[in-house]
C-alpha cells in the first residue's frame, strides 16, 4: 500500500497513527500494537471485533457491478463526477489547508469512480472505504494512487482526521458527521443519489427499489448540520441495454438482497431484446 495512502488512515480501535511494517508479510500497525494484516489482494481489514458486515455487497453483486460499469453504461454519471472534483479542488477554498489531502470515496465499492476521479486529479491519491471485502479486492487494484480499506462507513471512520481534500459518496449510504470530521476545513464532499425516476422503466418490472419523491430533503437534512451546500447538478440520459447489461444492473443494486437470481432472470427473459432505460442522478456539492 503507498505510503501516502498508510498516512490518511488511524487505528480503528484507539485511533493512533499506522505505519506500515516492511515486506514481506505486510501489516499496518499503531503504536499501541494494533496490527493489520495487508491482503494479498492489496485491501487492509481495520474493522473491529464487533462489526458485522452483512450488509456489504456480495461476490454475485460485485461481479455484476463490475460487468455493468465496465461495459460504460455509467460513463456519463463518472465523468460529471470526475469533472465536479475537479473543479471542486480548483476553486479558492475556505481554509488554504483544504488545497492539500487525498481523496476519501466512503461507500466505494469496486473503486471505479474514485479511479476515474483520481485520473482528473494526478497529484491526489485515493482511499476506498467499504464494508464489503469483495468489492475492495477490486477497489485495491482500481486505480495505481489507491488504497481500499474495509470498515463499516456508519461507524467511525479509520481515516485521520483532516487527512482529505476531498471526499466522494456515490448511490451509497453517509455518515454526515464522520465525513466532516476527516475533510480538511474548506475540503469539498460530492454526493451522487438516484432521482425518482431513475430505472423508472424498470422498477414496476423487476420489482425493482424506488426512489422517494423527497430523498433530496432527506440528504439534505442529514448533511446540513455539517456542511454548506454549494451548487447540484442533474445527470439524465437514456441507455440502451440488452437482456444480460439489465440482469447486471438489476444484480448489482440493493434491490438484488430482495429478490433471487432466478425470479429475476425470469423477469429480465420477459423484456424486449433491448431497453430504453432512463439514467436519472444528481451530482451534489457541500464545503465543509
């Protein structure tokens, strides 16, 4: 794991520093002996004892992220975000301190929006967070400035405090006051969420997840207590999918916990060859 990636995180139990011990058999390790076994895969556990990590995307999920965000489908949503950081970063902050610090992506999953925004960024470094270790596995090898680390995002976050310029939420859920905490004063957080009538075409069909008429209302009410709103961007386009790119997107969201594999492959093998689907996020910005 880089060196500067090790220097954003502490220790999840007492929250000392952790360096990292020579190779071979890599670990992190605090000056209270805490120790953390580096994966082969290039993740570091820093959950504690008593986490449960149930709700973590699973392998079936992952590999349908995988194949779904590789295919492009999402490329516009990915470049509005790389191009928010971007700019985010660029403008004159609130504190000179927020214009140093990595990038934290809590949620991150697979680590494809945290690699893409770190391709704008090529003086930045990135960490991502989930609770998921197949998605890390993953994460790990997104992107050659990255580091993933497992932990469960509604808990204390195993990060520095102040150790990120920029922090990035993406279709994932948020703690508002763990956020803040590890942004630099001035340092910029990016929310990506589902508008009411994105996959509008799908839901009724697949059983699906919907998204509430006021789930604007209700990010904002858990953020605003720590940050000032910026400015929101609406990202809308139509996809054309086949059968396999519609089961890959039905299997990757939580909608994929509440229906099983089968019911929806019987679902999707009732659609036209190819569908119309609607792409429908906002792309927010808050300061710190």
């Amino acid at each position: 794991m880089r060196a500067e990636v090790v220097r954003m995180l502490c220790c999840p139990h007492c929250g000392g520093d952790l360096t990292q011990t020579p190779a071979p058999g890599t670990a992190l390790r605090c000056p209270n002996r805490h120790v953390f076994d580096v994966a082969r895969q290039g993740y570091v556990s820093l959950l504690p004892g008593n986490a449960h990590t149930g709700t973590g995307d699973t392998a079936a999920m992952v590999a349908a992220r995988t194949a779904f965000l590789g295919a492009g489908h999402y490329d516009p949503i990915a470049e509005c975000l790389a191009a928010e950081s971007a700019r985010a970063l660029a403008a004159p902050a609130v504190d000179a301190a927020a214009a140093a610090g990595g990038v934290v992506d809590v949620g991150a999953g697979t680590g494809h929006y945290l690699a893409r925004v770190l391709d704008r960024l090529p003086d930045r470094v990135g960490l991502a967070l989930d609770v998921s270790k197949y998605a890390l596995r993953r994460a790990a090898r997104a992107h050659p400035r990255a580091g993933a680390a497992v932990c469960d995002t509604w808990r204390s976050l195993p990060v520095r405090t102040g150790a990120a310029a920029l922090a990035l939420n993406v279709f994932a859920p948020r703690n508002g006051a763990e956020i803040h905490r590890v942004l630099r004063p001035g340092g910029v957080l990016l929310v990506v969420a589902p508008n009411p009538n994105h996959l509008t075409e799908l839901v009724s069909t697949l059983g699906l997840l919907s998204v509430a008429e006021n789930k604007r209302d209700r990010l904002d009410a858990t953020l605003l207590p720590h940050f000032t709103p910026l400015d929101r961007r609406t990202v809308e386009f139509t996809m054309s999918l086949a059968r396999h790119d519609v089961e890959a997107l039905a299997g990757m969201g939580p909608s994929a916990r509440h229906t099983s594999a089968e019911e929806l492959r019987e679902r999707v093998a009732g659609l036209a060859e190819r569908t119309a689907v609607t792409a429908s996020v906002s792309v927010a910005a808050y300061r710190a």
